[in-house]
C-alpha cells in the first residue's frame, strides 16, 4: 500500500508537472557556442571554440528546414556537435533562426540557404585556413550538396549527409499517395500560387511529420503517458521528446515551399539537373569530392533508394555508404546515432585527413548488398489506390477551375498567353497581332522573375530580359532605325542575340540574319539593310559599302575600329522615344525575318512573315509538349531556320526555359544538358554525330532529355539516336520554304518521316511531278493529280489566295482552288505520314531518269561502317567512266553521272559485300556509278553535309581515297585500281 500511494504521489506530480510545463522539468546544459558571424539569413556557430586548437578537421553542419539549429544539441547524452568534438573535429554549425521570428524568414527561398551555406564555408575556410567537411541532415543535406555543386567543390574535402533524399521519383512515398498523385497535386497547388502569401507554420510541419507514422506517434505518447510513474526512466529520454513535441519545430516559408516542390518533386531536379541557385543554373553532376550518406534502412522520409538517388545524381563522385538500422530522426539524434554514427562520420574525417582507415561500416556505395528498406504495406497499398483515384479527380478539378479562370482573363485581355497554344494556332490571322517581341513581352508581365534563357552558368530572368530588350530599341532609336526598316544581324546564339532580335521585333524593324561564313556584301545586297549588328569578335578591317556596322554585347571595355559603333556605349536613358514608337506594332502579315538560302550568284532572300514564325513557334511547342518547366537547349546557329522558327521559337511560345549552348563538343553538351537540366533538344542535320558516336559520358547514364527537336537527320544517325538514348525520342520537323506547311512527325515511331500537318497549319497533298520539268503533272482536264501512297511528287500547301506569293498556284486540284508550290519532293505512305524526299531542283537527272540524292545517302548509311554520307552528280552521265559516249558515240550533254562518298568511323572498313548487299536494295538508276571512301565530308555551319571538296568529276583512285566502281552488269562493284 506504502508503495501504491508513493508510486500514485510521483505519478500526480509528474501529470501536474506535463500539464502545466509540457514536459517534465530537467536542468540540462546545451553545449558552449560562439556566434562567429552573423548574416541576414544564417547566424554561424562555432560549438566549443575554447577548446579547438588550430590544426584541427574542420566540420559544418546544416540543419534541415522545419527543425530547429538544435537538432544537432537536443542533450547532452545524445548531442551531435559533442560527440564529433569528443572524437577531435573542429564543430560549425549553420543556424537558420527561426524564420518566423527572422526578419524576412517568411521571404527566403531554397536559394537563400544554400547560398547560406556556401558563404558559411567560406567563413569556415578563412578561419580555419582548410578545405571542409560539408555535413547536412535531410534537407540540410540537400543544401550541402547544392551548395557543392554551386561551388564546383571548391573549398570542401567532401560531403557528409544523413537521410537526404535526391530523387523524388523512384522511392515509396511514407504517406498512402502514388508518387504521380504526389506530382499531381504538387502541381496543382503551384498553380493556385497559394504559396506566393502563405507559409507553413510550426504546428503543420510537426502534424505533418506526424502524420507519416502517425501509428507510432500514438505507441511513442502511450507508453510515455504509461511511464509517468516512473521518473527516473522518463529522464534520459526527456529533453529528445520535449523537442520533438514542442520548440524543435519551425515554419516553412512560402517561397521555399514553392521552389522545393517545383525543382524536387515535380521536376525532380536533384537528379536531372536544371536547378538555379541565385542568378547561376547548378547540376549535382558537377559535384567531384568523396561523398558519405547515412542511409536509414527504416527511414520513410528519406527512403533508401531516394538516398542512394546521389550515385547517378552525381557520377563523377566517389560515394560511400553507412547504413544504420534507424528511422529518420533516429540517424543523427538519440543515443543510437551517438553510438553508431557520430563516431563513423570522425572515423571518416581522420580518413579523408590521412590520420586513419576508412571504417569497415562504411563502404563503397557500389558494394553495398543492403536492399532492406521500409515499403508500404498491403493495407497502405489499398488506401494508396483509393487516395491515387480521389486525387486524380480533385487535382482535375482544381486545374479545371485555374484554366477556366485563366482562359476567362485571356479573354478579358484579347491576347493572354495562357490561351492554349492550339487554341492561339487556330487563332493566328493575317491581322492578329504576333511577334517574338510581343511574346516575349507577355511572359515577362506574366512571370516576371521566371527563367527566360541560360547560358554558360548564367540565368536571365524575363524582367531581366525585358528591360534588355527595351535597352535595345533605345540603341536602335538612336543609330535611327524606324518601323519597317531592316537591319542585319550577325551574332551568335547568346543572349545579346535574342535581345537584339526581339527588339527589332518590338521596334516593329525586320531582321536580316546573315550566314557568317558566306559573302557579306552579296548579303547585304540581297538583304537590303543599312544596318549591320554583329559579335564584336565577326568585325572586319574593312566597312561594308553603304552599312553602318556595330556592335552588341561581349562587354564595354574594347577597342574597336572607326567604321563601328558600340552600341554597349550608348546611354538607354539618354534616348527619347519618338511619338511614332509603340512597341510590338506588327501583324501577322509583316516581315519578322529575312533568311538567305542559296550560294553566290544564287543566293536568295527567304521572307518569313509573323505569322508564319508563330504557326512553326506555337506548333513545335504543341507538338514537342513543352511545359513552362521545359528546357529547351539550342544548338543551332541563329540564323538556320529551325532556330528561330523552331527551337528558339517553341520555347518562347511555350514560356520554357531556353538554354543557348556555349561550345559544339560533347564535354560541354552533356555538361551543359545536366546543368540546365535539358529536357529538349534542338538539331540540324548532322549535329548530333559526335554526341550518338563519342564515348559515353558519366553525365549521360541519367540524361533528362525527352526529345530532340530539329530537322534533316539522316536516317542512319536517327537510328544510333534512338538506340543510345532512349526512350528520349527524335521529333523531326519540315516546314516549307513558302506558304505555311508545317509537318511533324509526332508520334516519333517511323525514322525519317516528317508526320503530318500540325493543327492550325495549312493542308497539304503530294502531287503528281512531271519529271521532264520537274513540275506539276496536269491531266487532260487541266487539273493536277494526287499521288497514291509511296509515289514521289511535289508537296502542295493549300494557301490563302489573298496573300500574295511567287509560288501561289491556282486551278491545282480544282476550279477556283489555291496552293502554294513547297518545290520539295514527297512521299505518302498508307497510314497518311509524309516522308521528305529531296527539293526538286536537287534531283539529279541521268541518262536513266531523275534519282533522289538522299535515297541514296539514306541507303549508303545502312551500312555499319558508314558514318557520313553524300550523292551527286557529276559530268559524264550518258557513256563510259570517262564520259566518252557509248558504243554507237552518241551522248546526252545534259545528264549527270551519278556517284556517292562516304566517311566512315574510325577503324571502320567498308567491304565488297556490304555495298553490294546494300545497292542491291536501290533500283538500279539510283545505284550509284563510283562509291568514293574519303577521309572526311565537308559540313556546313549547320551541319548539313557538302558535297564541296570532293570530286566534281569522276572520282579517281588516289592516295588516303578508296574507289569501288559499278560493273556492267549493273549488281557488283569492284575496287578501282
């Protein structure tokens, strides 16, 4: 009895003591801390400086968000910061504050902090005059690997993390959702910008850990509630629960929230790459330094395979491996981590020093057996698919209502961008007003601090960009530019170019984009411009005849010849508008561009109108499924139609992130893809040979690229691109030289097709050629005829008949009806896809009919060995290998020898029976007469493979060239001798 009402006396007081304090009361210690600096958005702590002699492993420890700095100290039986400091490791600690309490905490985002963090090591660094140890918990973690990526390692010996996961995608979620349901109602609610005004506060961010496990949470307060009696037993445990219960919780700002669902879990950019930190784009693929995760086997949180996501995140990091048998919280805090992993993370610092072995518990990432980890169970498995199904329809909903609001502003506004790219295509007139500087405009009002362009490891946001544009007009008002003139530009893709561009669109001008490579008088000639704006490094000695040449961009400090003028020296502020300017004055039916195709004598002056770059623009977007979150990376000069048009084009339509590359190898491609986290790239031709044929990059194996967008892939590279890389697909696009038929090959599953029109694109039918003229074939009735499935003939695009043409064609298919003529040869096959054969002046006319060169090209590159491929014509076509006539003497002056080179891989042969295997597949007027092996094809700026420097007659044997000969009989080729 004596002990029942002892035991009910401490137990009363123990209950009145919880109720009035929350806890019981105890008279523990935290650890001694200077507060070293002080910054707005981190306070730097160093733990036990008194007793920290010089010389010693520096180590920093982040906190992860929604906790506190404390939990690195929660007492002194289970304190991080005193067990490394027992084992001699000089302790820092990054302290967030509590953001509630901060001035401006509620404001921070995820940049803040790791910006934060890079400016603590820098501190660090000076301090203790070495490299550190970057250590974080969950998030935290998160920070310290971003802040190592951020600073390319500089200054950090290696990264220590405990339970942060990196990729999102892969690992079971510890609450019944799928991880598309998690996404999808991520999504939603970044669509709602809830987060712009709220944050998370304390209390949700307990609940909400809560709530993972809340079967634990309810075991953990029962037996606690049951031990009351017991004080002594309560004790050691006390101070742990009273911050888990109370003051080891903190809010959550707004902006955080928002920019960690956005780059973690719906992009899942830890993994892919593409995330910015301030004004810079940062891949984890740039991390180098030795790695260490604390992997939890029963950690919900920070999953296992989540954890492990750092091996492919950032594969060029030696990663090692502890794997505990703990919970989340369990891995850092408690008597277990002070036993088990405090300990192994000083074992790791004296080895990283030199002063010790790697500990046996911790082991290369790569062998590791442990595959146990937490899954969900039967139970979870059935309310995830109930919770899969009710979150399918609310997210519905809830984007239901955003578009419908939406689309009720755009509306109001007459020409809101968030109208569906379908929906503005359909809407595009020769009277809408549309242009790149309008586009641009509009999403820079609409997301103003969202990312417009990337290059090199700079960000520009679309304010940024704006007020750079507008900064241009100003210099183009000044050198007195008005509306309607031209003016030629010469740049690379980079940001100054798109600035320029889009101003000379806002300005209501016409850009003229020059092909560097070519003459610039005939050129200018040919253009019609008195303005000529080009890369400082693209300025000749000598001033072109009748232009005024400057310059933009590449910095203000040069010196630069009489002739130019650096616009980067001229004062925006210093210039008046004229009462004529009103920006993005033009149509659908004014000139945007002016491209030049052809070559001396034949260089000619492509126009594109307004309305036909955004059909391609608002297409390409629509058809490649770009998403504002997108990443479209060019490599595609400027002035090559498919950049404007397509590439540059669609992400500007789409609002997506464009990324310019800096440099064409293959280092910096797969460096680049990673850092911007490129979900699409753009093509021409040949330009992606060395990246289908190099030798495999680390930062390949977890490629985020979905698409490749371009045109003019052969059919041989398309097929290495498809093998290599999937299941990114190639997306290959045609879009005529006149009129508004614009073709894509959608659904990407027929290699060398261009697919079909794209919704709001003008019709089009394949038309019977008259193969004499290379025309149109009319019947006896005048009209022209379509051709069945699998006949070559001329692509027709069906045309307003208002809109004046050079290649406008009336009466075609019937009376009264209007087409404009591609002057490109097509093919149709049964299912209605449409496949582009060859221009019609490219033909090539023998004495035994006209062959397509790229039929050719296309077979020759079925062979394996065959790298680059090219046919053409060459004189001699109706007679023996000299040209002399046949046997009766007789000859056709005007027919062409047909003949083929081919550069193959290196160490590569090509044998007699692959070309015969291969010829033999052709009909017989396109096998060529010689088959030339050189050691190199000539490409053009855009990769486009050139016939010149090779042979313009019959290719001859000569040294470093193999020549394999068609025999009479029209089936062998033997070797020239």
């Amino acid at each position: 009895m004596i002990d029942l009402a002892r035991r009910t006396d401490v137990t009363v007081r123990n209950v009145a003591e919880y109720l009035r304090y929350g806890g019981l009361q105890i008279d523990e210690e935290t650890s001694p801390f200077d507060v070293v600096a002080s910054e707005p958005v981190y306070r730097l702590r160093h733990y036990f400086a008194d007793e920290a002699p010089p010389g010693l492993p520096a180590l920093v420890l982040v906190p992860p968000l929604m906790m506190a700095t404390e939990v690195y100290d929660v007492a002194p039986a289970s304190s991080s910061v005193r067990a490394v400091h027992e084992c001699g490791i000089d302790v820092w600690v990054v302290d967030f504050g509590r953001p509630e309490h901060e001035v401006g905490g509620l404001d921070r985002t995820m940049g803040d902090h790791v910006l934060a963090v890079s400016d603590a090591v820098d501190k660090v660094r000076a301090a203790t005059g070495r490299d550190v140890v970057l250590s974080g918990y969950s998030q935290g973690g998160l920070f310290g690997y971003q802040a190592a990526a951020y600073r390319r390692g500089d200054g950090i010996d290696s990264l220590v993390t405990f339970g942060a996961p990196v990729d999102f995608q892969s690992a079971p979620l510890p609450i019944p959702m799928s991880m598309e349901s998690y996404a999808s109602v991520a999504e939603a609610l970044l669509g709602t910008k809830v987060l712009d005004h709220i944050s998370l506060p304390s209390w949700f961010n307990k609940a909400w850990t809560r709530m993972l496990d809340p079967m634990a949470t309810i075991k953990f307060k029962l037996n606690y509630y049951l031990a009351l009696s017991d004080r002594d037993k309560l004790l050691p445990g006390e101070q742990q629960r009273q911050f888990l219960e109370n003051e080891g919780w903190t809010a959550w700002s707004g902006p955080a929230i928002r920019e960690f669902l956005q780059q973690a879990l719906v992009m899942n950019r830890m993994l892919s790459g593409g995330l910015v930190i301030g004004d810079r784009t940062v891949s984890l693929a740039d991390i180098d330094c030795p790695i260490m995760i604390a992997v939890g086997e029963a950690d919900k949180e920070g999953h296992p395979l989540s954890v492990r996501g750092i091996k492919r995140a950032a594969p060029r990091a030696p990663v090692y491996e502890l794997t505990l048998r703990s919970g989340h919280f369990g891995i850092v805090a408690g008597a277990g981590a002070r036993k088990r992993t405090w300990p192994r993370v000083a074992e790791w610092i004296e080895w990283r020093a030199g002063k010790g072995d790697l500990p046996a518990a911790i082991v290369p990432s790569d062998e590791v057996t442990s595959e146990v980890a937490w899954t969900p169970g039967d139970v979870s498995n059935r309310v995830r698919t109930v919770v899969d199904l009710g979150i399918g329809t609310s997210s519905t909903v809830i984007r239901a209502a955003n578009s419908a609001l939406t689309t009720t502003q755009a509306v109001i506004r007459e020409r809101g961008s968030q109208v569906p790219l379908l929906n503005r295509l359909d809407g595009l007139q020769s009277a809408t007003e549309i242009s790149i500087g309008l586009l641009l405009d509009e999403s820079a009002k609409r997301n103003p601090d969202g990312i417009a362009l990337m290059f090199g490891d700079r960000v520009i946001r679309h304010r940024e960009l704006a007020d750079r544009i507008d900064a241009v007009v100003k210099g183009l008002i000044s050198l007195g530019v008005r509306q309607g003139d031209r003016v030629g530009v010469m740049m690379s893709a980079r940001p100054s170019s798109l600035a320029l561009v889009a101003a000379i669109s806002r300005l209501g001008a016409t850009s003229v984009l020059l092909r560097p490579e070519r003459d610039i008088e005939k050129q200018s000639t040919a253009g019609g411009f008195r303005w000529l704006i080009s890369d400082p490094e693209r300025v000749r000695a000598e001033p072109v005849p009748g232009v005024q040449w400057c310059v933009l961009g590449g910095g203000q400090n040069r010196t630069l010849a009489e002739h130019v003028i650096d616009m980067e020296q001229i004062d925006p502020d210093a210039v008046a508008a004229p009462a004529w300017y009103r920006p993005n004055p033009f149509r659908g039916s004014d000139i945007a561009f002016v491209l030049f195709t052809g070559d001396g004598a034949d260089t000619r002056t492509r126009l594109i109108t307004n309305r036909r770059w955004a059909l391609s623009a608002l297409g390409t977007a629509s058809a490649a499924a770009l998403r504002p979150e997108d990443t479209m990376y060019s490599r595609t000069p400027l002035h090559h139609p498919s950049a404007l048009l397509m590439a540059v084009g669609a992400a500007i339509a789409a609002g997506s992130r464009l990324a310019f590359a800096s440099a064409p190898d293959q280092d910096t491609f797969w460096e680049e893809v990673a850092r911007y986290g490129a979900t699409h790239v753009s093509y021409t031709w040949t330009s992606l040979r060395e990246i289908a044929s190099g030798p495999r990059h680390p930062n390949e194996r977890e490629s985020p690229i979905r698409l490749f967008v371009g045109s003019g892939m052969p059919h041989n590279l398309w097929r290495r691109v498809n093998e290599r890389f999937a299941p990114a697909r190639v997306l290959e696009f045609y879009a005529s030289p006149d009129g508004e038929a614009i073709l894509a090959n959608v659904t990407a599953t027929k290699i060398g097709s261009v697919g079909r029109p794209l919704p709001g694109t003008a019709e089009v039918r394949v038309a019977k050629l008259d193969k004499q003229t290379r025309q149109l074939a009319y019947g006896s009735d005048g009209l022209a005829r379509a051709c069945p499935p699998g006949e070559p003939g001329l692509l027709m695009a069906r045309s307003d008949p208002r809109v004046p043409s050079r290649n406008l064609v009336r009466g075609v298919f019937a009376a009264n009806d209007s087409w404009q003529l591609t002057g490109d040869v097509f093919t149709e096959d049964s299912a209605g896809d449409l496949q582009l054969i060859d221009p019609a002046d490219s033909l090539i006319e023998t004495a035994d009919g006209l062959v397509s060169p790229t039929r050719v090209q296309n077979a020759l590159g079925r062979i394996s060995s065959v790298d680059v491929a090219v046919a053409y014509g060459v004189a001699g076509g109706n007679g023996d290998a000299a040209g002399n006539g046949d046997a009766a003497g007789n000859r056709d002056d005007a027919a062409e020898l047909l003949v083929a080179a081919v550069a193959l891989f290196p160490g590569a042969t090509l044998t007699q029976w692959e070309l015969e295997s291969t010829m033999r597949r052709l009909d017989r007027n396109h096998r060529p007469h010689t088959v030339a092996v050189v050691k190199k094809i000539e490409l053009s700026t855009w990769a486009r493979p050139l016939t010149s420097g090779l042979p313009q007659e019959i290719p001859m044997p000569a040294r470093g060239t193999t020549i394999w000969r068609l025999d009479s009989d029209g089936e062998s080729y033997v070797r020239a001798r």
